[in-house]
C-alpha cells in the first residue's frame, strides 16, 4: 500500500476534532445534502464544496454520475428517507471519461452495462455531459421517496456541471 496514504489518514486523526468525531459517533450523522457525483479523482466533492467537515455530505460516487445501479438508487432511498437530507446535488464535470466511453461505443464488462444508462443523443463530448446529467436528475426525480418528499417541498434537487479547468460549479437545473 501507498505511504501516502496511510500517513495522510495519521494526519487527519491528529489534527480531527474528537469533540465531533464522538458526537458523529454517537449521535449520527445530519448530513447538509445528499451527492451525487462522478468517482473521477479530479473531482473530489468534499474540497469542491469547502464541506471538509466529517459529517456534512452523503456522497455517492460513480462513473458517469449515473443514478440506475440499485446500490446508488438505494443510497439515495437511504440518505432521503432516513437522514432527510434537504437537498441532493448531482454533480456531473467537464470531460468525462465515463460519458466519452459511452460516445466511443465501449460495451464490454460491467462499465458496458454501467455505460447503458448513458442516454445522449450529443455526439460532441461536453453537450453529452450535460444531457447526462439532466438525464441522471430525472432518474433521481422517478425514485418514490424523492418525489414524495420534492412534493411535500422538503427537498429541492440540483444538476450540477462542474468545470475541471476552473473549478467552478455551475446549476443548470433545479426541482
């Protein structure tokens, strides 16, 4: 295993805050909003959106962002039935790999039947992105316990494309 990595983990555990570690412990976790968001290391939410803080997101991370595996459908169930969340990002980025695979044709394995649930009718790589990711919020918007919640105006839910080369998030949709 890497070093790095587990020295990196020694840091944060010397410098983490026991006080609310112990309470996360105890008393459960409250999180802020619920994310939705590519598994690529160029985009690591927690940073992004300045929420270092154990404790302030659910994030559920896959490639392409895509809300179709019963494991992501089922955390989101869990993170809006359960932890109420108030709100669920999902975030989508520039120059996805997952959404370029899906335009290049790739169909083998299990990123194949991952990739399926990619529905673009762009050819060009950053129009895809976003329609991929309107086209994952409408997968959140047919989960029941989302819709009855949206309904009730307990939760809103966002699309979301953050920019690799900048950094910055922008909304291009809200429910």
């Amino acid at each position: 295993m890497n070093k790095d990595l587990l020295n990196g983990n020694k840091v944060f555990a010397k410098k983490a805050d026991k006080q609310l570690l112990k309470e996360l412990s105890e008393k459960g976790q409250k999180p802020i909003a619920t994310v939705v968001a590519c598994s690529d290391s160029r985009v690591p939410v927690e940073i992004i959106l300045n929420q270092l803080e154990p404790g302030k997101l659910f994030v559920i991370r896959v490639a392409g962002n895509i809300v179709a595996d019963p494991s992501v459908v089922g955390s989101i169930e869990y993170a809006v039935q359960h932890l109420k969340t108030p709100y669920i990002l999902v975030i989508g980025h520039t120059k996805c790999g997952a959404v370029k695979a899906r335009l290049e044709g790739v169909s083998e394995g299990e990123i194949g039947k991952l990739l399926r649930h990619v529905k673009v009718e762009s050819k060009e790589l950053s129009e895809a992105v976003v329609e991929n990711i309107n086209r994952q919020v409408k997968n959140v918007l047919e989960i029941s316990s989302v819709k009855e919640r949206l309904n009730k105006g307990e939760l809103e839910i966002y699309g979301m494309l953050y920019d690799l080369s900048t950094g910055e998030i922008s909304i291009l949709s809200q429910s």
